[in-house]
C-alpha cells in the first residue's frame, strides 16, 4: 500500500510562477525523484507518491504551509491511500487504487468545499479523518504568510525549541510562540501525530 497525492495550487495566475515554483519543487524533492516519485504537470497541478502511507498528512500539511507561505496562495489536495498494480517510467502513468482514489476525492474537492480530503479502501478510516480534516482547514485556511512560515519549521525541525526557530526567521522567541499559537499549531500537530497509527491498525 502507498500514498498518493494530487494536487493543484489555488490563486496561482495571481503570482508569477518564479515565486512558487521553486518552493513546491524543493518541498516535493524531499520525498523522492521528479519523474518516479513527483510529477508538476498541467502549470501548477502536482502528483507525488508516498511510500509510507502513514507519512501521507504530513507530507500533505506541509505542502499546504509551504504554499501559504506565499500570498494569496493556497492548495487543493486528494489523498489516496491502497495499491500500486503498475508502474511506468513516469508517475503520471502508473496505475492502481492509491491512484484513483487519489484522482477520485481530488475531483470532489470543489463540490465539497473543501480543500484536502483523503479516500482509501476504508470507509470508517475515511469518514473519520475527512471530519477531522474538515475541523482542521477551518485552521489552516486561515493561516497567514507568517503563522504558515512557523509551522513548516516547527514541523520540519522538532528538536529545536523556539529561541532557535525564532534564530532562523531573525525573530525573538515570543513572536515564534505568538506565530504557532495563531496557527493553533499543537491541534494540528496531533492530528499529524494521530494519523500513522490510526492508518497503521487498518493496514495491519
């Protein structure tokens, strides 16, 4: 079983793709090789794939920060979790359940209002983490540039607390705890949390 990711950024005519595009590119290099792993396609619709399906949401949520970090961006993401039954020199043209559910909730985004939701071979894992989900985006749709900026370095450096986060943006410790804190950053981060193991007892 494997994750999928598809996505496509919100607002992105209204920002020259100079100040994105090296962003997203170097978020989705973290999880592998473009072409195998990570595919931008269509101007600024993405694909990547996710080994560990466990890692799905974190990976998803620190995209979304990444992206938020640039005004007035924002993104749409279909989660799928389940198989991979074919495999092609490109992303884009391998094949399985991880895939179109992926593609499937992807569609469904904007009917629903909603700007990430996750669809897998399990309807009581679904319906529980797409309301979840939809509590949390009442937070992260509302981050701003800087609360956006905060979160992907707490995520991305756990261990260091927040005199030093604070060291890496040139900003004092209480301005870092101010950020997270209208982020509602320790919500969030215990749903990041929450997900592997929950995945974890379906995949069992």
């Amino acid at each position: 079983m494997i994750g999928i990711i598809t996505g496509d950024l919100i607002n992105s005519r209204k920002v020259p793709a100079s100040q994105w595009m090296q962003e997203l590119k170097q978020e989705l290099k973290e999880w592998g090789n473009e072409g195998k792993d990570w595919e931008i396609y269509r101007g600024d619709s993405f694909q990547l794939r996710i080994n560990n399906p466990g890692e799905l949401l974190y990976a998803a949520i620190l995209l979304k920060a990444t992206i938020k970090s640039i005004d007035p961006l924002d993104i749409r993401m279909g989660l799928g979790i389940g198989e991979e039954n074919f495999t092609a020199d490109r992303l884009l043209e391998n094949n399985g359940s991880a895939y179109v559910y992926s593609g499937e909730v992807f569609e469904d985004l904007e009917k629903r209002h909603q700007r990430m939701m996750l669809k897998s071979d399990f309807n009581e894992l679904d319906q529980e983490i797409n309301l979840m989900l939809q509590l949390a985006l009442t937070i992260m749709d509302n981050w701003s540039v800087n609360s956006s900026k905060m979160v992907c370095l707490a995520f991305k450096f756990p261990t260091k607390n927040q005199t030093e986060l604070g060291d890496m943006e040139g900003i004092s410790q209480n301005s870092v705890s101010a950020r997270l804190s209208r982020a509602n950053f320790e919500v969030i981060k215990t749903l990041v949390d929450y997900f592997p193991n929950r995945v974890a007892k379906f995949l069992s």
